[in-house]
C-alpha cells in the first residue's frame, strides 16, 4: 500500500501501490505540460471522497512500499488520461484488461 501526499502541509491518503503507479504517470504527464486539472478520490477508509486541485506549483509526493514497481497497463493509463482531460477530472477507474498484443509482447521480452 503506497501514499498520495498532497500540498505542504502533508495530507496522506493510502492508495494501492499498483494503483498509485498509474496515478504517478497520468499527473506527472498532466503537470509537465502544466495543465491543472481536477481529481477525486475515494478513501480508502469509507469516510468518502476528497476533491484535489492539482497544478504545478503544489507539492505532491508517490510514496511506494512494494519492492518492485508495478508493469505499467497503457490501456488503464490511456482511461486515467481520458477520464483527467474530461469535465469530471480525474478518477480512478477499474483496471482494464490489457489488449493480447500487450500480453504477448511481454511474453516475448
């Protein structure tokens, strides 16, 4: 179990290491290009849901406690973008399943 932390004055939030993953590669891609935007998550501990406001300028922090990252699903990472650049913001999604073609590269390497 890994954690978002957000702002500077530290907020952690419990997020899945392989979901956190995802997370990192979709913000960190929205905030290069310095596009702000919003994201909603859901506590893990059923309290409900908290609204961010992400930009540039506010600190935020991936923390992982799993030893070895996490095989990146382009397809979920490509729903995360979609669901970032739309009204709602980001959210997190269920993971797809990933295209054969994926798979089978894999197995190649």
């Amino acid at each position: 179990m890994g954690k978002f932390i957000y702002g500077a004055v530290v907020n952690t939030f419990d997020v899945d290491d392989r979901t956190l993953a995802h997370l990192r590669v979709v913000i960190m891609n929205k905030l290069r290009r310095s596009e702000s935007f919003m994201f909603d998550l859901t506590m893990s501990d059923g309290s409900g849901s908290r609204s961010f406001w992400m930009g540039p300028s506010i600190p935020i922090q991936f923390q992982f406690f799993g030893g070895r990252n996490p095989r990146i699903n382009r397809a979920w990472v490509e729903e995360l973008m979609g669901a970032a650049n739309g009204p709602r913001g980001l959210w997190i999604t269920p993971e797809p399943a990933e295209p054969v073609s994926a798979r089978s590269e894999l197995l190649r390497a």
